[in-house]
C-alpha cells in the first residue's frame, strides 16, 4: 500500500490558532474530523492517520514551531518510510489572493521560514506542496501582523468552503498523483 506523508504548517498554542499562518493546520484538522480521526501527540508532532481508496494518509502537524518545521518532517519521511514524492507540504501563500489553491512540485521558499527550514533540512526544493492563498492585503512594514492575524469576517465566510477544496485536493493527490491533481485543482 502507497503511503503519503501530508505535512500541514502552522505553530502550536492558542494565540496561532485561527491565524492565516495556521492554514495548514486548519486543513488537516478538517481532513481529520471529516474521516473521524483524532491527532495523537508524537516525537515532534501531532500525528493522525487513515486509508483512502487503497492508500495510506499519515497526517502531521509538527510541534516544533513554524521555523523548524522540517525536523518534523524529515522524522516523520523516515520512520513512515516515505519518499519525497509521496510528501505533501500544506502552506500559506502571501503571493495568491484568498482562498486560491496552487499545488506543485517545487518552488522556492518565497521567504517563508517553514518552507525555508524544509529546504534546508532535506537539502532540496523538490518536493510538492499546496499552497493557500492568504493574499497580501496588509500594509508596509505590517507583514508579520497580518500573517498571524485572525482571519476576517470577509474571510471567514468562504473559508470553510476554500478549505474543504483543500482538503478534497489532499486526497486526490494520494489517489491520482500529482499531474492530475494540479491539473484538476490549481484553476479552483
């Protein structure tokens, strides 16, 4: 059986939660109740896990904050025995407008610390990733404020629909691959 190693980003404890930052996280945790599953915490992350259509899911939340983010991750690819393709990075995006999806297969970390930590630690920019799209409505110099920043109420009422696209586009990547995935969900 194909086992996939989806990798939500967002940073622990209550003042992140419900952020733009913590977009990864929001998407796992939709993932996980609409399959019922419950995160166990584990070595550096929250880890909850499932089988669709044939196809193991192994979902992380990692513990280590946003800017050590790979360490969770490249824990996680070895003990599971995951290869790089069959990762799947979930990640706020400043550079889409809200609500807009991009799935790829590489990319710079375009100055995002997690992606950074992860290109690092792997060594590599060569591994697919889902980006969100948070948009940059912020002023100069506001960047960090908007980034963790609550969602706004504008925001908030297509966000539980953008998200479960997200979600959908998850589990197409497990069953599909990559190709048709982004084919199928990058002009959704």
């Amino acid at each position: 059986m194909s086992k996939f190693l989806i990798v939500g980003l967002g940073n622990i404890g209550d003042e992140y939660a419900n952020t733009r930052h913590n977009i990864g996280f929001e998407v796992l945790d939709y993932l996980a109740k609409e399959n019922d599953l419950k995160f166990k915490s584990d070595r550096l992350a929250d880890v909850a896990e499932f089988k669709y259509k044939g196809k193991q899911l192994v979902l992380i939340k990692p513990s280590t904050y946003m800017n050590l983010s790979g360490k969770a991750l490249n824990y996680w690819m070895q003990t599971e025995k995951i290869a790089i393709e069959n990762v799947l990075v979930i990640v706020d995006e400043l550079a889409l407008p809200f609500g807009k999806i991009r799935i790829g297969p590489k990319g710079s970390d375009g100055g995002h610390n997690g992606l950074k930590n992860i290109q690092e630690t792997l060594n590599t920019n060569q591994y697919p990733r889902l980006r969100f799209g948070i948009s940059n409505e912020f002023n100069k110099g506001n960047q960090v404020n908007y980034v963790l920043g609550k969602w706004s109420d504008d925001e908030k009422k297509t966000l539980h629909n953008r998200v479960k696209i997200a979600s959908d586009a998850i589990k197409s990547f497990a069953f599909i691959g990559l190709a048709r995935c982004m084919n199928e969900f990058n002009n959704k």
